[in-house]
C-alpha cells in the first residue's frame, strides 16, 4: 500500500495520464475542426444546399484523411475500428479467414461467430509475439480458395510490429487478400500494401466513434448500406471526420522523443527486477508491457491508480475483466506471469517527468515485494 506521504502527495499533483494506446487526448487542431463542423449539422445524403453543404464539407475531410496518409484507394468513413474490421470480415469476397492469434479482440469475437460456409485457420507466433511464416504458408497452402489474412500492423498490448512487407507478399503470391489492422500505428509510421485497413481517430489524436476502413479495391467488397457509396447504413458524422481529419493533419515528431523516454523507462524496470514484454521484438515506441514478479497486476493497477498514475492491463477491451491476456498466452506466458504484466503508453504529452513518478513507483512496489 501507499504510505500516508505518498498518498497526500497524490492527491495534491495533477493525474499522469500513461493509458495512450487505450485512447489518447482529443488535439486542440482536432477538437477546433469539430466545433466548426457543427455548422455542417444538415444531412450529407440530403439533396438540398444545406445538405450539399454538409456532403462538401464530409468529402474534403475524406480527401484530407486520404492524403495524410498517403491512401490512393477508398476510405469508408466507421463508427471506429470495430465496425470497420467487421466490415471487411464479412462483406470482403472472400471464403476463409487466416488469423493471427495475437489479433483484437473484435476479430476474435467475429471469428468464433463464423458462418459455416466459411473455413478459418488460425497461425502461430513466436515468444516475442512476430508471426511464425512458415504457420502462415502453410495456411495458405491449405486453406480456401480464396482467403482474408488477418495481421496487425502493431499489437495494442505488447507494441509489436509485424513484417507486413512479408505478410503481403506472400498473401498476395497466393492470391489472397490481407487486412491490416493499422488502429495503433496509422499517422505513426508508413501505411503497408494491405488490401484494407483500419484506422481509428481516437488513437491518434481525433474524437471517439469515428474511424475508416482504407479499401485498395472498392469491387473487393460486396455492397452492404446506402451511405458511403453503400458500403454501410447511417448518417455520416460530419463534424468528427473533420476532427479526425485536422488530427492527423498535426506533426508526428514527438515519436522520437518516445522511444528515448520507453528505453529510459526499460532500463529502469530491468534494474528493478522487472521484465519487458517481447524485449527482442521490434515495436512501437509508444507502446510497452512490463512484468513485476510477485505482484498481479489488478493490484499494481489499484496502487498506481491510487498515486495519480493510469496505466492499464492488456488491450482496452479486456481490460476490465480478470482473464488471462490471449496475446500472452499465444506468446507463451503462463496464466501467472501472464497476469503480472501492465502496459504503459505514451503520447504528446507525456513527459520525462511522467516516466519519471512511474519508475520512482515501480521500484517502490517491486522493493515491498523483495522486502
């Protein structure tokens, strides 16, 4: 538990917010554009000047988006990533589905749920969470005709980034199409050569409950709404696409000053006994998961919660159920360690002196534990 110093102190800083990868702080640039799309509040499907109004205003922020990240191809406006990763589950022209077990959550769920017509095979990855290739040949050698395969450009949990250049050029060899969820690392680093991708606004800046689905050929789907060139059903937000659009429009280069702060951050929780997640693995700056030995980590959660600190245990998604991360466990975790690691993640505000007060707090807990 917190002394009583330490619990005053607490109480009387300002919250440190280290919970990025959950959902990051709505841009000033973000939050203006949205106020100003309040103005377009006709409907963009309403033939009237009112509605031609809103539909100019909904095209230039599709335009925006588009260019920001170097997208040639279609961009379906979402509700957020979940909606558009079902959309390309279930009205791509696909049989089957190749899986990475390390996928979100929103995909596992759609594939436990899959109509009997369609075959889904699931792949291995090594210890530090990368796809094991040879599992994915395989699938592909074995699977439909015809399959979507599946992979995450970066992990929500561990901050692991997959070779999509491989994933792709295999996929592709074999005629397959790829999805590539994109929700952690879009705006961060270079789109891959994916057939679609997920991008979420709230991840990077812009408002919740809007997103895209980034498709490289429209006749790659089966029509499924009347909006949005009938790919999905109802009426377009207008204002947070221009939120999401101003977000991306602001510069990146804060990603360097993350990967200084997570290695002066690494270094700290090895010295106390503690353990990176996927430590050999290439990743994401802005992204780690770390193990305390001894110490679950609903309780490290609570007594960080208590200091001021947000931190979180596995995806968003999960995070407020007791189970054993299924990223862990496909990594080779047991149901113990696997429940002592917390993920830690950064974003334009996050400060030296953040990682700071969390190092001077994960040493206090690991030397209780020692002691």
């Amino acid at each position: 538990m917190l002394s009583p110093p330490d619990l005053i102190r607490s109480m009387a800083e300002p919250r440190i917010y280290l919970d990025h990868a959950a959902t990051t702080p709505v841009l000033p640039e973000a939050r203006a554009a949205m106020m100003a799309g309040i103005e377009f509040w006709a409907n963009p499907s309403s033939p009237h000047a009112d509605g031609r109004a809103a539909r100019a205003a909904l095209e230039d922020a599709r335009r925006q988006i588009a260019g920001a990240l170097d997208w040639d191809g279609e961009v379906i406006l979402t509700s957020g990533a979940s909606e558009a990763i079902a959309l390309a589950m279930l009205s791509s022209k696909t049989d089957g589905w190749i899986i990475s077990p390390t996928e979100h959550d929103a995909v596992q769920r759609i594939a436990e749920r899959a109509p009997d017509a369609r075959s889904v095979l699931r792949l291995a990855v090594d210890l530090d969470g990368q796809l094991v290739m040879a599992s994915l040949q395989r699938a592909l050698d074995t699977g439909s005709k015809r399959p979507l395969v599946i992979v995450q450009s970066v992990n929500s949990e561990t901050g692991v980034q997959q070779d999509i250049v491989a994933v792709t050029a295999l996929a592709h060899e074999a005629k397959a199409l790829v999805l590539c969820d994109c929700s952690q690392s879009a705006g961060k680093i270079p789109l891959p050569n994916a057939d679609f991708i997920v991008v979420s606004a709230h991840k990077l800046g812009g408002p919740p409950g809007i997103g895209a689905l980034l498709v490289r050929d429209p006749g790659a789907l089966n029509p499924s709404g009347g909006q949005e060139k009938g790919y999905r059903s109802g009426t377009e937000n207008v204002p947070a696409a221009l939120g999401f659009a101003a977000a991306l429009s602001v510069s990146r280069n804060w990603i360097d000053r993350a990967a200084d702060l997570r290695h002066q951050l690494e270094s700290a929780i090895r010295g106390a006994g503690g353990e990176v997640v996927a430590h050999g693995a290439p990743r994401l700056p802005t992204i780690g998961s770390y193990r305390m030995p001894g110490v679950q980590a609903n309780a490290q959660l609570i007594q960080f919660d208590l200091a001021g600190v947000s931190v979180s245990a596995g995806s968003a998604c999960s995070s407020g159920t007791l189970k054993t991360s299924a990223v862990l466990t496909a990594m080779g975790w047991d149901e113990k360690a696997a429940g002592e690691v917390v993920r830690v993640s950064f974003g334009p505000s996050t400060t030296r002196a953040h990682v700071y007060r969390f190092i001077e707090l994960w040493r206090a807990m690991a030397e209780r534990v020692r002691s």
